[in-house]
C-alpha cells in the first residue's frame, strides 16, 4: 500500500489533544488522481456486471434451495450434548495454564504466540501458557519457527501443545479443562467457534475472541449465557479490532465524566485514522457474513462501526449510570475527497465481488490474501496504524476528549496482542483465583457470563495494553461558566414567534 508524503504536515488534532501521528510522522494513505480516475472509469462494469451476475447468482442460488434443489449450507450444532458435572470441575486458581491460544496455524494466532512469547517468555516465570490446533504437526512447526524467529529454543522445550478439533467434541475438554483461559483466533466463527464456547462455559473457562459476527455471539448467549453464568466463566468476545479501541474509549469518556463534573455521558463522536490491512481469514468471515482540498476535510462510514456501535451500547447498558441512551456517531477520516470516495466504494465493489463464484476467484488470484496470510513484516510492524480520537459531551455540557492510538498494525498485530491482554486479564485478576489480592480487580468482579469488553475487563485492561505499547491520553474540558452578557441575554423577554 503505497503512502505519499504531503509538502506540508497533512495532520490537524481533531480535539484539544495533540494527535500522535503528528509526533511519529504517519502519512495517511492517499489516491493520486490517476488511480482515482482509473477506479472511476471502473465503477460502470461493476454496476452493468459484476452486480447483476452477483445478485444472479445470489438469488438463483436461494431459489434452488428453496425448492430443495441445491443442499442449505451446512451448520455446526450449537451444543454438542456434552454433560459436565459441577463437582468434577477442577477451580480455576488450581489449573495448569493461565492461558491457551487455539489456531496459532492461522496469521493472527501465531501473532497471538509471538506476543506471549517476546512479553511473557518461555518458561513460565511470569505467564504459563500452550498453543492449540486442530493438527500437532502444523502447531509444532509453528512452534519450531516462533522459537527460530525469536531465537528462544526454549519455545520447543517449554510451551505445551494440545491437540484440540473443533468439529470433535471428544478432543474439546483437553483444550478448556486445565487452563483458566483460552482466547481463539479459529474462525469464522459461526463454522468453528460453537464448541469453544460451549466447552468454555461448561467447564468454568474464561473465554475471548477476535470475532465481528454478533449474529453468532447472540446465539451463543441464547445457548450458553445461562450455563457460563453458573460456571464463572467469563465469555468475552469482540476482544480485537472488533471492538476494544472504540469500547474502551467510550467507557473512559463516561466514567471521567461522572468523576470530574458529576455529569452524564449524553452524545460521542468518533474519527478513525486508519492504514491497515486484514488476513485473508478475514475476509473469508466477511464473505460468509454477508452471503447470509483542506486538510482532513471528508470522512466517510467506517467499515466496522455498525459493530462498534453495537458494543458499545452493550457495555453502557451493563454499567447503568446516568442517561439511559447515548447518541454515537463514528465516521474514518480521509485526506481528501478521492480517497474517502474510493474506500467507501472499493468496500461495497469488494464485498459484493466476493458473493459470486467467478470474481471470488479472481479476487483471491489477484488482490485478496489467502487464509493463513496477511501483511507483511513491514506494514505490521512500520507502516499500518490505527488513531480513534473520541470526543464526549454531558448533559450539562462538560466534555471529555481522548486518543486511543495503535502504533502498530491494528488489524493482525495489535488485534493478537489485544485478545492475548484480554485474557490474561481474566486470568490474573479475577479475586477467587488466589492471586487476585492486591491486583486492581475487574469491574465484572467474580460473575460469569457473557459481557462485551469494557464492561468485563474495564480499566484493568486497558493497564495492560498501555503496558504493550498501546497508547491513551485523555483531557476533560469544564463548561465555561456563563458570563454576565449571558445571564442577561437568558433572562431577556423572547418574541413568541421566534
């Protein structure tokens, strides 16, 4: 992804806080106008092609199914049956591993391994943790090249591997019995995700993800929020790019609210600075998803708030302070009017290439990542960025203002690394393990069930990420006191038709 460096510093700090792309000189991806003018041209075949042979194929394809023609596609159960006897649950604080990362074979998961590895280390000094997947020889190679690539050989001797299928429910308990928490990259998850979380609540064992499919978590709820409650188990999803920048700010807007003025959160907006790229894991979940001239002038719909949003709310209901609703608005900003225009297009062309057989194939010839696969070395660890400036006003009229800044690639790396902290916080921190005294504790306290992010794992999480590199500057803004001109100009007499 090609990055052009403007003759003049491209940033603007949004709110009061100075913006931290400013500090590091990130460049904004931009379109040259050359590539705006070819994409333009290109829009035409896509609306009088490529759209009606996907909506062909689309509604032919639910027609023969309809009659019984072509098979429905076929869907994991949602429980297995499999029975666990209260009694016979080993307690959390006497397990074996703090933590267990299931599909480290994927891009995400070895990430997931690799950050483990470099913060906590092999020997499970400060972090005991093993690697899962459903083939032993794909996970030792995996293991034998985080211990190459870090030069730790104690990676081999040190970091267990469970042998775990989650289309074989016999193989699940060996994954979720002995570790106090597992945290899956295994997607998508509404084809590989059942069992985890099934076996994950009934057997007390925290839980989190990477997931953007709220229509599955609302059927896990639905199947085991009942079951996880009466277990302890703690099953959090959205513990990725999907969803914690956004959840976390939000909550820290209301909370430094409520402390600093006494004042009720009341309306949020959100601007997304972004350059990123998504393994092609990514994408595969996406495509099953659907088949069910100033500076920063022009911002567009970010590709993930509909979710954000959605968690968001979720955790504010749970927290149940102040105003019972809360007015969000989230939008990415662009540099320019061609670059807003060919995200916002380029999303809706890609999606819709991806829901018939002969652009799918094309676009993973040519454009897409495979599964496995993702970003380079560079962009992960250089290039790839992602800045969330949140701004929050209450009912009396107070603001807060915050920066929630991921210096590295936000879609893979921090994302690993964002799940992995999610977990562990869970681990470490909950007060009935043994290790919890002294330790700052979860707002979500001892009680098991399902929770979005902020309102699970709350400042406790975000500690830990600020201590991976993640980075949070928050400033709150009075309202200024009303002068005399004010006060008189209130108490002035209006004119009825005004």
């Amino acid at each position: 992804m090609s990055v052009t460096k403007p003759k003049v510093d491209p940033y603007i700090d949004i709110v009061g806080l100075p913006s931290p792309l400013r500090r590091d000189q990130r460049f904004m991806f931009q379109v040259s106008p050359l590539r705006f003018a070819a994409f333009f041209a290109f829009i035409p075949f896509w609306l009088g092609a490529i759209m009606p042979l996907t909506i062909f194929y689309q509604v032919t394809t639910r027609v023969l199914r309809k009659l019984g023609i072509l098979e429905p596609h076929p869907r994991p159960p949602l429980d297995s049956g499999h029975i666990k006897a209260p009694e016979t649950i080993q307690p959390r604080k006497d397990r074996k591993y703090d933590i267990v990362v299931l599909g480290v074979t994927g891009f995400t998961g070895r990430l997931a391994a690799r950050h483990l590895a470099q913060k906590y280390g092999a020997e499970g000094k400060i972090i005991k943790w093993a690697i899962a997947g459903r083939n032993k020889a794909k996970v030792e190679a995996v293991r034998k090249s985080l211990a190459e690539e870090l030069k730790m050989p104690k990676i081999v001797t040190e970091i267990d591997i469970i042998v775990a299928d989650t289309s074989d429910p016999n193989t699940m308990p060996a994954l979720v019995e002995d570790t106090r928490a597992v945290a899956t990259t295994a997607g998508p998850y509404q084809e590989y995700g059942n069992t985890v979380v099934e076996f994950c609540a009934k057997y007390g064992t925290h839980y989190t993800d990477i997931t953007g499919e709220v229509g599955w978590v609302k059927q896990m709820m639905v199947q085991h929020g009942e079951t996880a409650k009466s277990t302890g188990a703690k099953i959090v999803p959205f513990c990725g790019h999907d969803c914690i920048p956004w959840d976390l700010s939000v909550m820290k807007l209301q909370q430094l609210l409520k402390d600093e003025f006494n004042d009720d959160l009341k309306t949020v907006k959100v601007w997304d600075e972004a350059l990123m790229q998504a393994p092609g894991g990514t994408y595969q979940t996406a495509m099953l998803s659907l088949s069910g001239n100033g500076l920063y002038p022009w911002t567009a719909p970010f590709v993930m708030a509909l979710i954000n949003a959605k968690i968001v709310r979720w955790t504010y209901a749970l927290r149940q302070q102040g105003e019972k609703k809360i007015s969000y608005r989230e939008t990415q900003v662009h540099r320019d009017f061609m670059t807003a225009f060919t995200v916002y297009v380029g999303t809706m062309i890609l999606g819709s290439s991806l829901l018939n057989p002969l652009t799918k194939w094309l676009a993973y010839q040519f454009i897409l990542p495979l599964p496995g696969n993702g970003p380079s070395s560079e962009n992960l660890e250089k290039t790839n960025y992602l800045l969330v400036t949140a701004e929050g006003v209450g009912t009396n009229g107070n603001r807060v203002e915050s920066t929630f800044y991921l210096p590295k690639d936000p879609g893979c790396l921090e994302t690993a690394k964002m799940m992995v902290e999610a977990g562990l916080a869970m681990a470490l921190h909950e007060t009935n393990n043994g290790e919890g005294k002294g330790k700052k504790e979860l707002p979500s306290g001892n009680d098991g069930g399902f929770f979005p992010p902020a309102a699970c794992l709350g400042d406790v999480l975000l500690d830990r990420l600020i201590d991976v590199g993640i980075e949070y500057k928050v400033r709150t803004v009075a309202k200024p006191e009303p002068t005399i001109k004010d006060k008189e100009e209130d108490v002035k007499p209006k004119d009825k038709d005004a």
